[in-house]
C-alpha cells in the first residue's frame, strides 16, 4: 500500500543526525557505561507537590474530555504571565493550550501554511524543524547562520529568502546553540517580517533558562503581535517533558481557528494534566528558577573550565541547557569527532551537523547530568581534542 509524499518524505531523505546517539544507545544496552550529554531533558524530574496535584486533580474527575482550548483557569494563568513577563496586553482568547510545544509548532504552520508554501527556519535549528515544516505540507527553506556571529542571523540573510515566504520559525534561548537573541537582532527579524509580509512563529520553550542579558520575545516588538504566534512549553520550565502540556499565542482570531484545528487533532489536553500546569504555575518563578539553577550551576562550571584550555571554543552561551562547542581546531566534523569520542571515552555528544549545515564542525553538550560526572566528561572531551590538535 503506498503511503501519502507527506509521510514518505517526512524526515526529507539522508541521515536523521541521531546515529551517534543511537550508538550511543546500543553500548548501553549491551551493558557498556556511556556518558550521554545527548538529550535536552532534565536529569530531575516533575517535582512531587506537581505530581499529587495532578492525583488530586485526576481523583477529583478531571478525567473526562477537557475544554478543547484548555480550561479557563490555565489560560488566564498563561494569559497573566505573559502580559507580566512581555509587557503585551494577553487575553484568555490569546491562549490556546496544546500537548506540548512540539504540538504546537506543527498546529502554528498548519495554522498559516498553505501546501507548497515556504517556510523560513534558522540554521542550526532544532532537529525536530524541516519534519515538523514538511509534515504541515510546507516547503522548508533554512536560513543558515555563521559562527562567528554566534548563529544568531542576519536581517539581510533572512530577506534575501523572504519574497515567496510565509512564514519565518524563530527559537531563542537557542536550542542548540544556547545563544539569545540580542535585541538588535530581533528588531531585524521584526523589520523583515513587516516588509515581507511573514508571520513570526517564536518558539520560546527555553524563555526562563536565561544566564546572561534577557530574553525578549518579539511579540512585545512594535507591530508584532498581530503577526506573531509565540509557542510555549512548561516541559523545559517545570521539568514536566512527559505530561505534554504547552501553548500557543497569538491574535484571537487564529487562536479561534487553532481551536478548530484542535477540535479535529488533539481534542485538547488532558484534564488533570492541564490542572498540574496550573498549579505548578502558581508556585511562581522562584520555582522556575530553581529548575533552571542546575544548567546555570553547570554552565558557569564550563566556562571555567573551558577558559583553561585553548583546543575547543565556545559559542558565546547565555540560555537554555546546551553548550555548542567549536572543534574545528581539530580537523575533524563535529560527527567525527563525536564518533571518536565515544569510541574512544564512551562519552556522547551529539555532533553539530545534526542540526543543520551551520553547525558543521561543532558539538552540542546537553549539561543534563549531575556536576561531578558533568565536569570530568567535558574536562576528557577538551583533552580529547587538544590530543587531536597535537597529533595534527
Ligand atoms: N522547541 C525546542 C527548541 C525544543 O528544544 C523542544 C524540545 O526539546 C521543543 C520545542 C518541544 O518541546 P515540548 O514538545 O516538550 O514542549
């Protein structure tokens, strides 16, 4: 039986970029000890006042068909927090909840796509993006950054693509990169969108990992928030990854039509799920802040270490919970140099060239495992590539 062009050319031919991890994934389970710096998941996990409000919740009958959009109460939470943290005027009816933010960035292109139409990315990107694009029958055009700018793009870049565009996917705090968005740049991004006519969709799931500067959403710029969808997740936020709860906002009317699109997809999120997201939203900031303090905590552990050795740079890193490390010293592709690092330390990295083009020559490190274990892999990886620099 043959299968629709849409799922037969998901994933766009070629590698999926995860065979090192995949590797990495076969030694474990033949019984081999591998460091995994692989995976952007908490090594915690959902926090266990979340977990018994969710039994309450479920206990109490929340265990029916919930309110497609999501129930009021979690909507105006999301609504008041945004205004607090945007300064944008955020309405229940600029609110629609989804599972997750994977979710939502498939329902936003679904949302302003129409089959054929390009839509604009940014490389190095999540790897999730040109499937999630193709699988919403858009045409996936990357717009390909350079290190040296630290991946952040370029106004003219993004324009020289932009007369046929749609649609423009934006992420900062950067996944993989870990770099924010300096305003300047987001002001361009805003600059280009309104002389092309783009919708904005802002993937903001990593907004309270920020360890340098501010995130600003580009919402809150002027003009924007008619043209933007901004896409949320309290996976990242709350270490809650596996309850699949996220949002999307944008202007009431296609936040009306995102609910219809729901309505024959999703049929929203579960009850007492969406009760835990309201709940763990009520414990406020100081709670996001103490999920996001191991990465801030590891991250300035990396700097340190990092600034003792001159064979791996970093990308200048300010949010989320990556390090992109630059090993082009070494003469090897980030895969390679992936590769022979797991061969040779059983430690996993994930190499740059899994997230696009851009990357090449690059390595991302999750910094998701505890400290001790988190400084020994990156001390042996630096001592892997000033080997690899030596040996020529
Ligand atoms: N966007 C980015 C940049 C991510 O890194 C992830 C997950 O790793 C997601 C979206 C999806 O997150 P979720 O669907 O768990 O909310």
């Amino acid at each position: 039986m043959q299968v629709s062009k849409r799922i037969d050319t998901l994933l766009g031919g070629g590698s999926d970029g995860w065979e090192v991890f995949n590797r990495a994934r076969q030694m474990i389970a033949s019984g081999e000890a591998v460091t995994e710096l692989t995976i952007g998941e908490h090594d915690i996990r959902t926090a266990a006042p979340i977990l018994q409000d969710m039994h309450r919740a479920a206990m109490a009958g929340h265990t029916g068909y919930a309110s497609v959009p999501g129930i009021p109460a979690l909507r105006d939470a999301i609504a008041a927090r945004v205004t607090a943290r945007t300064g944008v005027e955020t309405r229940r009816e600029n609110v629609m909840i989804t599972p997750g933010g994977q979710a939502g960035l498939f329902a936003t292109h679904m949302a302003v796509i129409d089959p054929g139409d390009t839509a604009l990315y940014i490389d190095p990107f999540y790897a999730t993006y040109p499937g999630t694009l193709r699988g919403a029958s858009a045409r996936p055009v990357a717009i390909r950054t350079r290190a040296e700018d630290a991946f952040e793009p370029r106004a003219e870049d993004i324009a020289a693509h932009a007369d046929d565009a749609r649609s423009l996917l934006v992420n900062s705090p950067n996944n993989p990169t870990g770099v924010v968005y300096s305003r300047a740049t987001m002001e361009g991004i805003a600059q280009v969108c309104h002389d092309h006519d783009l919708w904005l969709i802002s993937d903001e799931v990593y907004d309270t990992q920020v360890w340098e500067g501010a995130h600003l959403s580009p919402r809150a710029l002027p003009g924007m928030a008619e043209r933007t969808l901004v896409v949320g997740s309290m996976s990242k936020s709350h270490a809650m990854t596996g309850s699949r709860i996220g949002w999307i906002i944008g202007p009431e009317k296609i936040i009306g039509d995102l609910i219809n699109l729901a309505t024959h997809t999703t049929y929203g999120v579960p009850g007492y799920i969406q009760e835990a997201a309201h709940f763990a939203l009520s414990l406020g900031p100081d709670f996001e802040a103490e999920i996001a303090e191991p990465f801030r905590r590891r991250r300035a552990l990396a700097h340190r270490i990092l600034a003792e050795q001159n064979a791996v740079g970093l990308i200048p890193s300010a949010g989320a919970m990556y390090l992109m490390l630059d090993v082009r010293s070494t003469g090897m592709s980030g895969e390679a140099f992936a590769n022979a690092l797991l061969d040779a330390h059983r430690i996993a990295v994930m190499p740059g060239e899994s997230f696009g083009a851009a990357a090449a020559g690059h390595l991302r490190v999750a910094m998701t495992i505890e400290d001790a274990a988190f400084e020994r892999a990156l001390r042996t990886l630096c001592q892997f590539a000033k080997d690899c620099v030596d040996r020529g």
